[in-house]
C-alpha cells in the first residue's frame, strides 16, 4: 500500500508538534495490519522513529528497552486491551521514576462509553481511526503545555475534588483544533 507525502507529492515539514519527539522512539500498540500501516507511515513521514509491535507484552518490552515518550495504542486489541497495556506501561514509569509518557488510545469508537473505560486516567487522550497527523500535533502541543504530571496508582479513582483526569482535560483542550483541521 503506497501513501502519499502530501496533497501535492511533495515532502511535508514535520509538524512543529512533532519537533519534541526527534530522537526519541515512538510506540505503536496495534494488531491490525492496514491501521499499524498508515500510523506507522504517518510518522515516519514525519522523520519520527517508529517501533511498532501487535500486542501487551511486546508493548512492555518495547516500552522498557526504547523509553518512548509517545505511546499509541489500539483500544481493541486480541490479548489485551489498549487500556490494560497503558495500566501496565504507567506502573513501569512509576517503578524507574521516569518522566510520564503521552499514551494515547487509538479507536473507531471514541464514544463516551468508550473514554469511560479509563476509570483510573492512565491515558492522555483518545484519538480516533484513522490517525490524523494533525490530531497527534495538537494532542503534543496541549500535553507539552502543560506540566507532566506523574500517573495516579493504579487503584485511585479522579474524583471532582481531584479534578478531571488528563485524558478528559486534553481531549477538551484540543477537540476544536482537530475539529478545525482539514481532513
């Protein structure tokens, strides 16, 4: 399957968004060939290093030898769910003591029953399928622009008092951006 560069077949510019994770690996958690593909692609056009794998315990050992700072990761996947692995992935960061990374959960269902599924907050945002460049964009300018802040233990619940988990609160923030870019 052959993607082009941009509308006119030229190269893109790496999006400014992007310019952060140079140098760093990005993850991709997805068992589905042609969705693993475009995502993959997507960011490699964007001179992003890509390490793809298809299912949680591949997503523990990459994450753990590659240290990425942007995890995407299929909702829906055969042996586990994307939520479970970003469970799994924020225990590791609080075992090292190590910056959070952005993980974020790939859906064709970005439903609210869906987001409900990330009772704990582990996830930053959801984005739907297909990826979009310009949603990976600003979901970096909004995390970035806030200060990391370290996961909650996995038995914690947010709580109103607590405020909003990061994931509701960056969905939040750049729901319009996306919704005024162009497809």
């Amino acid at each position: 399957m052959s993607l082009p560069s941009g509308a006119d077949g030229r190269e893109l510019e790496a999006a400014p968004g992007l310019n952060s994770l140079k140098g760093a690996p990005v993850l991709v958690v997805e068992d589905d060939p042609t969705s693993a593909l475009l995502a993959c692609h997507l960011l490699q056009r964007e001179g992003l290093e890509v390490v793809h794998v298809r299912d949680g315990e591949a997503a523990v050992t990459a994450f753990e030898k590659h240290h990425p700072q942007l995890v995407l990761t299929d909702v829906s996947l055969g042996d586990e769910s994307g939520i479970t692995i970003a469970e799994r992935l924020r225990q590791i960061e609080r075992a090292r003591n190590g910056t959070p990374a952005v993980i974020v959960a790939l859906t064709a269902d970005d439903s609210p029953t869906k987001r409900a599924l990330d009772r704990d907050g582990v996830l930053n945002a959801f984005l739907r399928k297909p990826l979009r460049i310009e949603a990976v964009t600003a979901l970096l300018a909004a995390s970035r622009a806030r200060p990391p802040q370290a996961p909650a233990p996995a038995a914690t619940t947010a709580t109103p008092e607590r405020g909003a988990s990061a994931a509701t609160g960056i969905a939040e923030e750049i729901s319009p951006q996306i919704a005024a870019s162009p497809s």
